[in-house]
C-alpha cells in the first residue's frame, strides 16, 4: 500500500513573525523556514506505519516555491521513498492545494493520505476536508491514533468531552492532530541518504489544474499589545471592577 503525505514549507515555529510595514502579508524575506510541525507528524505516522509493514512506499508532496524541495528532503530523512514537488510562485490556497493534491492521489492511487490537520502560517484547516470531498473519499480529521488493517483505518480523535474512534475503509484522507505522536529526530546519515533519493517536479499545469487565488488579502495587521493588568486589594473590589469597568457580569 501507498501512502501520500502532504508537507507544507512555513516559518519556523521558533521564529516571530513580523507583518510588512505596507500590511500586504507576513514580512517572510531572511526568515527560517521549516516543515509545518502537524506534517511532521503526518510523515512520522506514515513512516511507523511501514515499519509496522502496513505500507509499501511512502511519497511526499509539497507544493510551491523552489526552496520546498529542502522541506521534501527532510521527509525522505525521516524515511518518506520519494518525493513529489508542484514548483510554483503563485499564492497557493487551501482549494488550489487540494486540487493538486486530488490529482496527484489520481494518479498514484495510495491507499491513505495523511496531512496535517492545519498549517501554522494561515491556520486554515481546509485543505484535507476539501481533497477527501473532492476525491470523494471518506476522512477523519484531527487523529490522535491511527491503525490500518484487512483495508480499513481504525482513527481515534479528540472530541468535546471525550475520544470518538471511527472506522473508515481505505483510501482514505486522514488530518494529523499534535497527540498522534512524537517525530523522530532527524539523523545526519538518514540526511545524506535523502539526498540521493528520487524527486520529481512538476508544474500545476502538467496536472491541469488551476491555481488561480479565489481569495484576495486586504490586510494584515499584528495583534494588538495587551495592556497590564491591574492588582486588586479583594474579591469585592474585583466584582466591582468586573460590574462598573469590564462589564462582563
């Protein structure tokens, strides 16, 4: 069986992110970039679950800029067989991803797809719903456990109050949450054989799909800073305050 896993080339976790003095988008020019954190654990999942002898090949995809192929070379060192890259400089939404994604899933037939379940730059969490709907199959988003076997995916997920466990038939598109797992750390051996490993590029119009933004950003600002707070001498000065000032109660 495949597995497909999408990654996405972010601004790394670590880093404070900074908006353009015209307010045009995320100030992204000298910043380090890195794998979005819930990819990495969809690549970890894919890579478990071959050692487990579920899967056959696991294929990384990226779509985007040139420099995504260094995000792709750090999934084959996890342990991803090859890699599959979208080359493109136009703004990719999450409708335009998905697309690709469908085409590619058309092409290779993998038995699962796993994502992460939101990017950490726009925090859509679009791109896996929209790809199971478009290839009309079924999905678990947010999985904290994943188990395949006789064809079909056993998915734990956190929900409000609890855990539901469902069971889908495979192929199937599933969303990593953050408790699936804990990737692995990356090895220098496993880095040199990465960069030996296959990688194709493509353009989104070798799959014939249209990449076109749908949505245009007319904004960005950053949060605004939190004022101080206040110290209170008792419980009857806090209500007071909450009553008169805040008007919450």
């Amino acid at each position: 069986m495949k597995i497909l896993v999408a990654v996405k080339r972010v601004v790394d976790y670590n880093v404070k992110v900074r908006v353009k003095s015209d307010n045009t988008a995320v100030d992204t020019a000298n910043v380090k970039m890195s794998m979005n954190p819930f990819d990495e654990i969809a690549i970890e999942e894919a890579v478990r679950l071959k050692e487990k002898g579920v899967a056959t090949e696991i294929i990384a995809v990226s779509c985007g800029v040139t420099q995504c192929q260094e995000t792709l070379r750090t999934a084959m060192a996890i342990g991803a067989d090859r890699a599959i890259l979208v080359e493109t400089t136009e703004e990719l939404q999450p409708l335009a991803v998905a697309k690709l994604l469908k085409a590619l899933v058309d092409r290779e037939q993998p038995g699962l797809i796993i994502l992460g379940k939101q990017a950490i730059d726009d925090d859509c969490n679009q791109t896996g719903q929209m790809l199971a709907a478009l290839a009309d199959l079924p999905q678990v988003a947010f999985a904290s456990k994943v188990e395949v076997a006789d064809g079909k995916a056993t998915v734990s997920r956190e929900i409000d109050g609890g855990t539901e466990t469902l069971s889908v038939t495979l192929p199937a598109v599933v969303t990593a949450d953050l408790r699936l797992n804990e990737p692995r750390y990356v090895t220098l051996p496993n880095i040199m054989k990465a960069k030996k490993k296959p990688m194709e590029v493509l353009k989104p119009e070798d799959l014939g799909v249209d990449v076109s933004p749908r949505i245009k950003t007319l904004k960005v600002n950053e949060p605004p800073k939190r004022s101080a707070g206040v110290k209170v001498p008792d419980v009857a000065t806090l209500v007071a305050k909450l009553k008169t000032e805040a008007k919450v109660i």
